[in-house]
C-alpha cells in the first residue's frame, strides 16, 4: 500500500470562489486587451485604483504578475536577464523578475489560465511611489516599450504623524490625474461613480480585515501563507462588488472554523508567530508545511494587512484615497512601524517574531536598523531572523532557513 | 592564550574535567558490556563528529571525520571509532542524537536536534552560567546567547557568504600553496597583521593576491586572515556575557582564539575538545531523552 501523507492543514472551502475570482479577473483584462473594447491601466499595488475603476478601466497589477513568477518558481529564471539589461540582482526583484520574463516572452498567466498568451498591452500606466522608487522605474521601462503614459503620485515616505498638508498635497496630484486619465478613457469622470468604486473598495478592505482579524482566535483559522493568496482579490479587485462577495464567503467560512474551535492546522497550534515582511513566493508550499510540522502556525503578518485601508470614504473620496494610501505601512516611519508592529503582536498574542530579510527589498523589510532587538527590549518577544527574497532564490538557503526555524522553536521550547 | 577549560570553583562541573583527557585505552577500562551509552552525532558540513557519553554523563569515546559525500556512511563510521575508543558495542547505545546540515541522514539516530541547540547544550554543560557561544563551524558560524539557567535566549547564524568560516580558511589556504594545518604556526610568526578588510572571500581573496603581489609575508597575510574571521564574527552580534569558542577552526588554529581575547580584551573560554561541543550536546539530548522515557 503506498505511503499516505499526513494532512497537516486544513484547507478552506471558499479559497476555490477566490480561485475563480482571478480567472475571472484574468480573462476579462485578456478579452479586453485583444478585443480592444475596454481601456486598461495598469497600476501598482496601492495605487489609485478606485479612479481608474470609475472611469471604466480595467487594471491590470504589475505586482501580482510578478509575485506569480515568484510563486511558479519562473522569478529566477527570469532576473538574470533582466540583470543583464543593467537592473541590477540587488533591486527590486519583482521588477527584475517581471521585465525578464515580458524580454523572454514568458507568462505565468498561459500555464495557470488556458488561453491568455500574454500580459495585457496597457493604455497607460499609473503609479504610486507610496511602496518605493522602483515601481516608477518598473512601469517606465513598459512606458517606453508600449509607448503608453506613464503617470501618477510621488507620495511621502517614512511618514511619522499623517499631516493635512501630507494629504492634501496626495489628494491634489491624484486630481491632476483626472484630466489626462479622462482624455485617454474618453470620458468624464462620474462623482457618484467614484464614491461607489470607494465606497466598494472600503467594503473589500474591512471585509479583509475581519479575515484576517480572525486569526487572533485560537487555534488560528488561518495561516499567514494562505492569507497571502487569499489576498489576490483585495488586491487586484478593490472597487469592485466581486472582491465583496468573495469576502463574505471566506469570512463566513473563517468564523464557522473559529465557532467550531477549528484551526487551520490539522495538529495542536503550540506555537503563533507573526510573520513581518515579504513571502518567499517560491517556497509557499515548503514554509506552510515546515511551519505545520512543528506545530507552529504563522498566523499574522504585516504584509498581508497592507492592503486595509480604513481610511476610505466615499463621502470624501480625493482625500480619504489620499490618507489611505498615505497611512499604508511601508511608507510610515520606524516609530510608527514599531508600535503598529507591537501592537499586532498583542493583538494576535504572538509567541515570536520572524524577521524576513528580503534581499531585494529593504523598503519592505525591517530587521536592517535594530527594530528587532528594540521591540525584544520593549515586549520580551523572542525573534529570528531569515536572510531570503520575496522572488529571487539564489538569495536563500533552504537547510539555513529550516535549521534557523527549528533552532528557534527549539528555544520557545525552552523558554515555555 | 588563557585556556578556561572548566567550570569555575563554586560550580561542579557534572564529570571531572580530567576524564576529557583520557587516552581511549585508558577510557575503554570503565566500560562493561551492559552499561548503557548515549551517542551525539554532529554531521556538519565539513567534518562528521561522534561523541558517546555513558550514564553519569562521562565522554567515553569520539570520532571525528570528514563529512565526505555519503553523510550516513561517515555517520556509521565515525560511531565505529567511537564504540571502538570506548570499547563498546552498538547494542550499548541506547540512544542516538543527530544533528548538523546532515542531522536527517544519520540512519541510526533516534532523535534530532538543531546545531543551535545541540551547541548550546555541549557548552553550558562545561560552563554552566550565562554564555554568549561562538561557534565557528566550517559552513557557517553561530552566537548563541544563554541565561544563567541554560535557556538560549538568541542566536544568530551568519548570512550565506562564507567569509569568516572555515571555509573561508579553507579557500585561502589554497589560494597560498599552504596546508591549512600550517596556518596556525604560520600566523603565530608574524609580527605584522595585513589589514584583510571585505565581507566578500572573493574580494578578500584579490586583497590576499595584492598582497602576495606586494611582497608581504605569508604569516602576516595569515594572521590578516584570522583577523578578519575575527572580525565577520564580531559584526554578527555583541557579546553580552562571558564567551566560549567552539568549532573545527578554533580546535585547529587555537591562535585565533588568543586573537579573540586580544580583540575583545576579555578571557575566552573553551571546552576541552571544541570541535565536538555540539555532538556532546546532542549526546546529552539522547541522555535527556532516554531519562524522559524512564519518567
């Protein structure tokens, strides 16, 4: 009789609906770009996707493109070649990643949803530097090669205390983008239609939130590795009433888990760890099992709660797109991080913290200035920290990673 | 060089320290067919190291090889020289700890720990206070941290560059025509340290080649060497409490640890064989394990 594996987690209904929802997603950009019956944007992952929305846009996300070349192990394939084009290993390496596979003609997206040979040709490209510099370079890259305009906001970064002139001078480049936006859509922009794309977008959001706000339940109905699948719709989906629907049936189903003391390992949950930084995209399946067991669940993250944006207000739409992407985690300050980081690890009582050191990405990374042994001194919380990237495998050590882990449940062992 | 090798006065350290010292002849004396022994395994990435320590926690026999490329079959071998130093047979072990990169080929273990924990373990048995671990290892180096109870409070592993490590060493012997056995009375020759100062061996290996180049002697650039291991070391964390070194590359150039304590200006200490403090640790997590088994 051949060996059975032992089920380790337990897996959520509703991820099919989301499953669906980004083939849905996927196909419809792809009938556009070939039928050329609807324009399309793309824009970074907290860019004002709401505006693009209401004026009739699909949008297409570079990001999430990318991070499926990550999670389909393609990324390190892909980065040399875009190194050799001069982007350098140590940059971004969703945008080595990105730009090498658009050179080689290769899309994750024609393995994962029969019939979409490429990626769809933008009518312009809209950004937000809120993350970090290299999206503008990334996006003006596709600029050049599809001659499209490449437009958008130069937002602050390293923000302590959120100010109205912070949001006021976002709120008035995001109304510049109106006009040119207009003038490529052919069509004005409908108010009423603006405040629902964001009235939608903040359902979405606070839906997301109470997903993941679920996790503070325990055992976990949730793991941070399907969180960051689970997040596709909140991303690529803001503004619309799919992402909602989505959300209600993954919320529901969390809720029944949590009601039924169920969590998502299938074993005791000895341990919660919060997860601060990017995923290894490549090594999902790996970590989730690793972590599994040892009876650890990783069950908050920063990363996926990017992507909740209290803020919006479709009363006021300019300026609470505004404060939302201005409040977004990666463009705040340390002393802001530091507390927002603490105050999760209560939040979702937290036995220790893992630190990924992604390589390519300081902007999303944490460990490099002494945060960590600053909240250890301020919480007593134990931390490791993993050298890794969120794309890029020749930057991480599987046997490392695996001895760094069970060394450190090894000492939250010993401390119990 | 101050060689702390045991325990202070006011603690008893578990076994005497002389025992570490005995010849295997002397050793295979104590040992009766029917006592009960427990082995460590360390399978690093260099050298394979097996420790067997009998039930009052006495180190009865070791053996040390390189790791080679049939990690299970080093393991076995390794076991064999030890079982033999201590003139045991295999039916004796009771228990088997692995641990090391190759921790999951050792066929005949039955349990495994992390090099952390097992590093851990072998130290704060010899010097059972709070410790800060160095461990210089020949593909990685670690810092553990300890409390006065033996709990690890952190640890740090190096990045994947292998500068600082043995390998490290290992490379630039190469690159100098020299035995790596000659390093370490090669360095304690110098009366000069060339300064050896990027995190990067390829880099640090065009710094070793510029000076080659510039005539300088072979046991200063050597001694350069060790102080930049040094050095690598001391990026990776700061030492809070008293130190103990262990490792193949300080049991081997034990002038890097006279560096060390010229450096930190502070004792280190060292257990009596440096390069098996994680198999004594791992053999102490089978003793451990085989007590809770009993309970």
């Amino acid at each position: 009789m051949a060996h059975e594996k032992k089920q380790l987690l337990r897996r959520l209904e509703s991820a099919k609906e989301l499953s669906r929802f980004m083939a849905d997603y996927y196909y419809e950009l792809n009938e556009a770009a070939l039928s050329g019956k609807q324009k399309i944007a793309w824009c970074t992952s907290v860019g004002p996707a709401e505006l693009l929305r209401s004026l009739g846009y699909l949008i297409y996300f570079p990001e999430t493109h990318a991070a499926m070349l990550g999670a389909t192990r393609m990324a390190t394939e892909m980065i040399p070649t875009a190194n050799a084009m001069g982007y350098s290993p140590e940059i971004c390496s969703y945008l080595t990643a990105d730009i090498g596979a658009f050179v080689k003609g290769i899309t994750p997206l024609s393995t994962a949803y029969k019939g979409i040979s490429s990626v769809p040709k933008p009518d312009v490209l809209v950004y937000n530097t809120n993350q970090c510099r290299d999206v503008l370079d990334w996006f003006n890259w596709y600029g050049d090669k599809f001659n499209a305009p490449v437009i958008g906001i130069q937002s602050h970064r390293s923000v302590g205390e959120i100010t109205e002139s912070h949001i006021a001078s976002i709120a008035s480049q995001i109304e510049n983008l109106v006009a040119p936006l207009e003038q490529l859509a052919g069509r004005k922009l409908d108010m009423d239609a603006l405040k629902q794309a964001v009235a939608l977008s903040r359902e979405c959001s606070d839906l997301w939130a109470k997903c993941l706000a679920t996790a503070s339940a325990k055992p976990s109905p949730l793991t941070f590795f399907d969180a960051t699948t689970l997040m596709g719709p909140a991303v690529v989906g803001r503004g619309t009433l799919q992402a909602v629907k989505t959300y209600r049936l993954l919320l529901d189903e969390l809720l029944e888990r949590v009601a039924g003391g169920k969590g998502a390992l299938v074993g005791e949950e000895k341990f919660r760890l919060y997860w601060d930084g990017m995923p290894v995209w490549g090594r999902l399946g790996m970590h989730s099992t690793m972590f599994a067991e040892l009876n650890v669940n990783v069950i908050a993250s920063t990363y996926c709660s990017s992507w909740i944006f209290s803020a919006l207000d479709s009363s006021d739409p300019f300026k609470s797109m505004a404060r939302a992407y201005t409040e977004l985690f990666i463009a705040r300050d340390d002393t802001y991080k530091e507390k927002y980081i603490q105050s999760k690890l209560e939040v979702f009582g937290c036995d220790g913290i893992l630190y990924h050191n992604a390589r390519t990405c300081p902007n999303n990374t944490n460990c490099l200035y002494g945060m960590p042994q600053r909240l250890f001194a301020k919480t007593g919380i134990p931390f490791v920290t993993m050298d890794g990237d969120l794309n890029d495998l020749r930057c991480l050590s599987d046997e490392q990673t695996k001895t760094n882990i069970e060394a450190f449940i090894e000492q939250l062992e010993e401390m119990k | 060089m101050v060689a702390v090798t045991c325990c202070g006065p006011d603690v008893q350290p578990a076994i005497p320290a002389p025992t570490y010292y005995l010849k295997s002849s002397n050793m295979s004396k104590a040992y009766s067919t029917e006592q009960s022994i427990y082995a460590g395994v360390d399978v690093g990435a260099s050298h394979t190291k097996v420790a067997l320590i009998d039930t009052a926690g006495h180190l009865c026999g070791h053996g040390v090889r390189k790791s080679g490329v049939n990690f299970s079959a080093t393991a076995e071998m390794c076991l064999a020289d030890a079982l033999h130093m201590a003139n045991c047979t295999p039916d004796q072990v009771t228990h088997t700890v692995s641990t090391g990169y190759g921790r999951h080929n050792v066929t005949y273990a039955t349990g495994n720990q992390t090099e952390i924990g097992c590093h851990a373990k072998g130290c704060y048995f010899y010097f059972p206070e709070a410790i800060t671990v160095i461990d210089i290892g020949g593909q990685d180096n670690k810092i553990i941290k300890l409390d006065s109870q033996g709990r690890r409070i952190s640890f740090k592993m190096n990045r994947k560059c292998a500068a600082g490590t043995g390998a490290f060493l290992e490379e630039m012997a190469t690159r100098l025509d020299i035995p790596l056995s000659d390093m370490d009375g090669l360095a304690r020759q110098s009366s000069e340290t060339v300064k050896i100062g990027s995190y990067c061996t390829v880099f640090s290996a065009t710094e070793v080649l510029k000076y080659v180049r510039q005539g300088e002697k072979v046991q200063d650039i050597i001694k350069g060497l060790f102080a930049s291991v040094i050095r690598r070391v001391l990026e990776m964390d700061a030492l809070t409490e008293k130190v103990v070194m262990t490792g193949g590359v300080v049991a081997h150039n034990p002038y890097l640890i006279d560096l060390f304590e010229e450096h930190i200006g502070r004792v280190i200490m060292t257990p009596p064989f440096p390069q098996l403090a994680g198999a004594i640790g791992a053999a102490l997590y089978a003793k451990a394990n085989q007590t809770s088994d009993n309970e």
